[in-house]
C-alpha cells in the first residue's frame, strides 16, 4: 500500500494531464506483450502485434527483470507524446539519474556487464536503448496511436469534468476502481511495495495511462524534489472487451497513401513512425541505401520527415504533417 498525504494546499494545486508520456507507453506495451495471458481487452492488440518485434526490444526488455523494481521510463525520458524528444531525454540525462533509476535494479546476469556501461554514461548502450524505444513504438503503440490519444483525452476530459462538478476530492474519490480509496487526507494506492508520501505543498498530477494494466503507479522526478509527482492511472479494464481501439489500424491509408506517393515512398513514410535510419530502412524494405536515402530526400523536401545525424548513423522521423497524412480515414481528393 502506498499511502499519499495532502495537505489543503496540495488539493488546489492538483491537476489532470493527457498522458504520461510516450516513452512509458512505450516501456508498458512491451511488458504487455510479454505477458502470455493478456488482459482481454488487450487480446486483439496483443495478436496484431505479437511476432513484430523479435530482437529490437533486447534493450528495452533488459530493462524488464522478472521481480523486483522496474526502471521509471518517464523519469528517465519525461512525460512527452513526441518520440523524438524522449530520445533526447535519455541521450541527455544526468549520469546522477540514470545511477537512481538503474543501480537498484535486479538485472538477468546476461545484463549486468551492460547495464553497468549505461550507469556509467556509455553512449553506444544508451543509443541501444534509443534504438529498441524506437523499434517498439513503431510496432507496439504508433500504429494505434490516433486512437489511444483519443481515448486518453476522453478519459481527461472525464477527470477534469469530474473536478468541475465536485473538486479534487470528488476526483479522488472516484479515482481508480478499487486500486484508489480516498480517506481524507490520504489517498491509499494498492501497490506491492508500501510507502508514506508527503507532498508537503507540491501538489498532484493525474495522468490516464493506457498499456500499464496491472496497478496505479506514482511517478516522481528524483533529481527535481519540488515536481508535483504523477499518479499514473490505467483506464482499460482487464475484463472488458473493447475492439473499436485496435480495428483498422494502418488499414484504411493504405491504399490512398500508395497512390499519392507511390507504394516505396509510402511505405518509407510509414517506417520513419517512431524513427529509423536509413540503412535500416533500406533493409526493411529489401531496397538500395541509396534509394532509401533518395525517398527520405524527397519525404524531407515535402516536410513530411526530419533527419537528423546521430554519430554515423542519420535517423528519419515522421513530421506532424506526415502524421497527419497517415491517420487521414478517406483518400484525399
């Protein structure tokens, strides 16, 4: 149980925000797809992706250990929806955070050496992990990602009405199911490891989360003591069956897509979701670099990709005008 404590102060400066963050989406869809027994909910999402990944989540999943704690990805590449930024993150945090999230970890002896190496700020495991986070949002969360905004906003929404009508108590009151009991002035979580939290001030920050199903996580930023911590709440239940979430994902573009930018160069673009390089595109799509790289040059010119250099490696990644082009439901005109 963990049990946080408000104060009348840390009442007013509760809020709700639309996410946690796409790099701990990410981090929970692929400890999602680890589990064999899915929730139901999760069952159709679960056999559209199960076999995509293969080796590219090593890193990711090396992260994972069987027991114990498991690394905060949010503190680690923060609370942004863009991939992009949360690469940047992890290139650019402090050795002091990386020592926290990971040193307490019980890593598969296989990892320790490496884990070691990523501790110490080695630059090439950190590219690893960019890399794998990368890989396993283009398989596990872009192609479902119009939806899973959707459904994280309505749930916002929801909360924020829910605040509207009978303030933050009414909102704690309700939170969570049976995970979540409100006793003023303490919200008890259901958690495994137990823990007293005083926010003494900083407030709370309320977040729908959609891939993490097993419990309410509390996030907090170790090396930055006076952020108001983030309580991390599912929104899917595991009994319930809701298709609409994961039907028709990349289904409905395919055709319109091909026909507007030709079927290479479309399906260039579809792979820069979540970032990829140029070689590797190239493999993707049994091509030449050299026509990888002239489809990416044209894709940039249009400003639906950036590129951008990371040692010798240059990575694409999809633009919001080229999201926006990929989620469209109907040919364009």
């Amino acid at each position: 149980m963990k049990r946080i404590h408000f104060t009348a102060e840390d009442l007013a400066r509760t809020r709700v925000a639309t996410t946690i963050g796409v790099a701990a989406e990410t981090f929970d869809s692929v400890k999602l797809l680890k589990n064999r027994d899915a929730p139901l909910a999760f069952r159709p999402w679960h056999a559209s992706v199960r076999g995509r990944l293969g080796g590219q989540a090593g890193p990711l999943a090396a992260l994972m250990p069987l027991h114990g704690q498991l690394v905060d990805a949010m503190s680690l590449m923060g609370d942004t929806a863009s991939v992009d930024e949360a690469v940047d993150n992890l290139m650019a945090a402090p050795r002091a955070l990386m020592r926290i999230e990971l040193e307490a970890i019980d890593f598969h002896p296989a990892h320790r050496s490496w884990a070691r190496n990523l501790v110490d700020g080695d630059r090439e495991a950190r590219l690893q992990v960019a890399m794998s986070l990368r890989a396993c949002h283009r398989a596990t969360v872009a192609p479902y990602w119009s939806g899973v905004r959707s459904r994280l906003s309505e749930v916002r929404a929801a909360y924020a009405g829910t605040m509207a009508d009978g303030g933050v108590e009414r909102l704690l009151t309700t939170l969570g199911g049976p995970l979540v009991r409100w006793r003023p002035p303490v919200l008890e979580v259901v958690h495994p490891r137990h823990a007293d939290i005083h926010l003494n001030g900083r407030g709370l920050v309320i977040a729908p989360t959609l891939f993490s199903t097993q419990q309410v996580e509390l996030l907090q930023a170790p090396l930055d003591p006076d952020r108001a911590p983030i309580l991390a709440v599912p929104t899917l239940s595991g009994t319930s069956l809701d298709t609409a979430l994961w039907e028709g994902a990349g289904e409905s573009t395919a055709l319109s897509l091909d026909d507007l930018l030709g079927r290479t160069r479309a399906a260039v673009l579809r792979e820069t979701v979540g970032g990829c390089g140029t070689t590797e595109l190239a493999r993707r799509l049994n091509i030449s670099p050299a026509t990888a790289s002239h489809h990416t040059t044209v894709l940039r010119n249009a400003h639906l990709i950036t590129s951008r250099r990371e040692g010798k490696a240059v990575l694409h990644a999809v633009t919001s005008l080229g999201i926006a082009l990929l989620e469209q439901r109907h040919p364009l005109a």
